[in-house]
C-alpha cells in the first residue's frame, strides 16, 4: 500500500512529466505554425 508522501511524490512526477511534454509538444510544433502562419501572411498579400 502507498503511504501519502509516496502518493505525493507520484502525484508530482505525474504532474511534472505532464508539463515537459507539453512544453517538448509546444517547442516541436512552434516552428511549423510559424511556417504556415507565414505562408498564409504571404499568400494575402499577393493577392
């Protein structure tokens, strides 16, 4: 049975491992939002 600082703890390296892939998710898809963000600016203003 898990006491209440293991459970703790658990909750914690849940919760942190949680927030570095969001942060992993966010870091990866930024560059390709970027690029599509840009090339839609682009393409507006050749029309």
């Amino acid at each position: 049975m898990l006491t209440i600082p293991d459970l703790t703890l658990l909750f914690m390296v849940v919760v942190s491992s949680l927030g570095v892939a969001l942060v992993y998710m966010l870091h990866e898809l930024e560059p390709k939002l970027a690029r599509l963000r840009g090339d839609r600016v682009s393409r507006d203003r050749t029309r």
